[in-house]
C-alpha cells in the first residue's frame, strides 16, 4: 500500500528529542504489471548476416549515479572479512537496527540476504519492544519490507518511509507496454536453487531457464572460455596467510581466456578484479540460471502485507538516546517513535548522506568504511528481429574486438588534461530469445567498466553496444 507524505505527518507525534538538519530530493517511476510472454518460440525473422541494426528500443540502468543506492550491491575488499559486516548490523543502544544485504555475513550482496536480514531484526524488535511501541522503518526495499510486515504481523505501530516513489529500493521493474519483456532494474538473474528465486515463483514473478554458454570472438563461436583457472587461483589465495586482491591472485599474465572468464565474474559480481578479495571471490556465474519476465513488485507487496508505504521522502537526520529516536526529513518535517530500522544501502552510509547523533559508533564507521560498494549496469536491448542465429542463453565475448587496446584506467591521464580511454567493450550478454520468444539482448558490465558506461550517454552506450555485439553477428566483423 501506498500513502503520501501528507498522510504521515497528520499522524505523526509531537516529538520528545531534539531534531535536527535536512538534505536530498526524489524520483522514479511507479512499476505497471504486464503479462510475460507464453512462448518460447522466436517470432520473426532474422535479419542478413553481418548487419548490426539499431535497437527499436534502448532500456539502461544508472545505479553508479543513483543517489538512494550509490553502486548496485555490497562487496568484500581484500583484508575484510564477514565481522566487518556483523559489525555493522550491531542495533545503537537498541533504538537503531540496521538491516539489508550488506549487514549479511552469509549471503551478502544477495537478495535472500537482504530478505533474511530484514526477517532477523524484525523479529529481534518483536521480542525486545513492549506492546504499544511505534517503530520506523527506513527503507521499502527488500530487507525493509520484510521487517516491517514481522513488526506488522507482531502487532506493532509500523511506519514505512522510502526516499523513492516507489517501493522494491535495488530489486524493480521497469514495465512498458513495448516490452513484453519488460525490463528488470536490479537483480533479475538467479541460480535454480536460490532462496529468493524460489519465493518469487511463489509470489507470481514470472520467470524463464536461461541456459547454455557460448563464447564469440572475431573467430567465430565457440566454447565459453573456462572459469576452473579463476577457482583454481582463489583455493590457493585461500591457502595463504594474507588475503590478497583477485587480480594478484591471477597472477601478473593472464591469458586472454582467463580475463574473458573474469569478466563474466565481474559481470554478474560487481565487484573490482584489482581491489576485490580473493579470499571472499564471488563464484563463477552457474551454467543455467532463473530470469524473471515480470514485474517484481508483487514481491515487495507480499512482504509488506498492509502495512502503508509513505513514498518520496528523504530521510537526512537520526537523534536517537535512551527515550526513543526522531527522524528528521529533507522537508524539514520530522517524526518521533520508539525504534527504528535502518535499511538504506551501504552506498548511502557512505556517502553520509543521514546525518547521526550522536555520530556512530567507530566499530559502524570502521565497517562503513572498510566494505565497498560494487557497481553493476545493465543495458537491455529490444529488436525488431533477431540478427544473430547462436541459441545460447549466455554470450561472453574472448579476445579483442575491434580497435579497443585499452579498458578505463589503464592510462590516467594528467591532472587537468582530458581521458582518451576507449570506452569498454561490454563482454557478457543475455540471449532472451530461445527462451522468450522475443528479440531482446541484456548486456552486463560489473566494476570499474560499468562506471564508465554509467557516464555515457544514451546514444553513445547504444552505438558501444552494436560495436560489441559486432561478432555475434559476423565473425570477421570489427568495431569502428
């Protein structure tokens, strides 16, 4: 359910805490549902071989410039460890909670972290408030929402409130009438077996098997380039006594197979080769994975069961001592209640963009600090026909293509002098075809590469994806 912020504040307490600050702004499209595609078979026709034609519809993502996220998930640096982030989910004084994947020491990064994490303090709070308490969620993304439908079924006075204008934070859809696919804003790409996966099933979010691998270079097709040297490296990084970034623990040459497989680890990963932890490496994408080809928001609706949802307002301030807590919004309003539960994105802490007082403690700074935030952008691509004829469901590119010689970073350039870095090649790309029936491609960029593409602009990330797609739809073609 959904209220306005009018409606809150006629309902809201006079407040018994000094109230401080304020800062920030809104925006985001209310999700419409559409019903997914029932079948699988292709229904147009190729267009000639060779040719790359422009997409009859462009959809990308910005989670590197988004100011409620700031990156797309949580990450593990090399030295950190899982205590950094239990660290993290410490309550203050037991007045303020922090949940969400990034406070996950078992699955951080992942929507079923996020969804047990909101599941833990919720029932925490549950048991430690007395009856009557007024808590405040901050946050209706995954984890908010399923603390606050616990507190709600417990009994408790539960106010949501959500900087967007929608609900679902890092996991939505955006639906359209000319997408029958309609395009996934977060994650949207799961294992068979994941816990999240399985409970959207439930909840009615379609989904597809997306299956088979290929790897395309400027040679042709073939197999998809093996990720057995990168877990080969990480058991051995795990061996030693000192955790080491993952690209140390590639070594100083790689081959161009192994980076091809790395940056399909990264794709579906976020994470940075160069700073990441090869202790905690994420895993090599699984050869088979559950796409969602609907709307996510019953999702996020069935956790919230009918606690309301007070949408575009932005938390900037959070007093809290042994009496109760007050929240502070950028319009200058503010509430005042027993608890509260912070779900805001590690993206945001780091960017001190809610103000404490008293300021955290140095243990939360510490963990604020020493995690990262990944950054993972996808752009999905819709044609009028399909101009590739491989039925694998996922592409990875091997080898150079193109005139591309350098990625983002690789030639600094000096201090007031313009970058002349090429832009990346996007590696990884979704087949949805086989699956769906409809010609639409979803190109994946992880780490530093998706920080790049995020500063492109619409019609230059359009013109470096059909350069990247070039092989697929010649073997001897080349990008300009």
């Amino acid at each position: 359910m959904r209220i306005t912020r009018r409606t809150l504040f006629a309902g809201a307490g006079a407040g018994a805490l000094a109230l401080l600050l304020a800062s920030c702004t809104p925006d985001e499209p209310e999700p419409v549902p559409v019903v997914p595609p029932t079948t699988p078979e292709p229904t147009v026709d190729p267009t000639p071989v060779g040719e790359i034609p422009e997409a009859a519809a462009m959809f990308r993502t910005a989670w590197a410039a988004d100011p409620y996220a700031f990156g797309a998930r949580s990450v593990t640096p090399a030295g950190v460890t899982s205590v950094e982030r239990t660290a993290l989910a410490m309550p203050l004084i037991d007045r303020v909670f922090f949940a969400g994947e990034a406070t996950s020491a078992d699955k951080p990064g992942t929507v079923a972290g996020a969804a047990d994490e909101g599941r833990r303090v919720g029932t925490r709070l549950a048991e430690l408030a007395d009856e009557g308490e007024r808590i405040a969620v901050i946050g209706a993304g995954i984890a908010g929402s399923a603390a606050a439908g616990v507190l709600a079924e417990a009994g408790f006075d539960v106010t949501v409130v959500e900087a967007r204008d929608r609900v679902g934070g890092r996991v939505a859809t955006a639906t359209d009438e000319d997408w029958a696919v309609p395009p996934q804003l977060g994650a949207w790409l799961f294992a068979p077996d994941d816990q999240a996966a399985a409970k959207l099933a439930l909840v009615g979010v379609g989904s597809v098997d997306v299956s088979g691998r290929s790897g395309i270079s400027t040679e042709g097709e073939g197999e998809a380039p093996s990720a057995d040297p990168i877990s080969k490296a990480v058991a051995e990084a795990r061996g030693a006594s000192t955790d080491v970034p993952l690209a140390e623990a590639l070594g100083e040459d790689p081959s161009d197979e192994l980076l091809a497989a790395l940056a399909g680890v990264v794709a579906f990963s976020g994470i940075d080769p160069e700073t990441a932890s090869s202790w905690y490496a994420p895993a090599p994408p699984v050869e088979q994975l559950t796409a969602l080809v609907s709307d996510v928001t019953p999702f996020i609706d069935d956790a919230l069961g009918d606690v309301e949802v007070t949408l575009s307002t932005v938390v900037s301030n959070v007093s809290y001592d042994d009496e109760g807590v007050s929240v502070r919004f950028a319009s200058g309003e503010a509430i005042t209640v027993d608890r509260v539960v912070l779900t805001v994105p590690l993206g945001v802490l780091q960017a001190d963009a809610i103000e404490f007082d008293p300021p955290l403690p140095f243990e939360h700074r510490g963990s604020i600090a020493a995690l990262e935030m990944g950054q993972m952008e996808s752009v999905w691509l819709r044609y009028e026909a399909p101009f590739w004829d491989t039925t694998a469901g996922v592409w990875q590119l091997t080898g150079p293509i193109g005139e591309q010689t350098e990625e983002p970073g690789d030639a600094e350039p000096d201090e007031g002098e313009p970058s002349d870095a090429v832009p990346p090649v996007i590696r990884t790309w979704i087949n949805l075809l086989p699956s769906t029936g409809q010609p639409i491609l979803v190109g994946l960029v992880g780490g530093p590469d998706a920080a790049a593409i995020a500063d492109l602009a619409d019609d230059e990330l359009h013109e470096l994806a059909r350069a990247s797609l070039a092989p697929f739809a010649d073997p001897n073609a080349s990008a300009e």
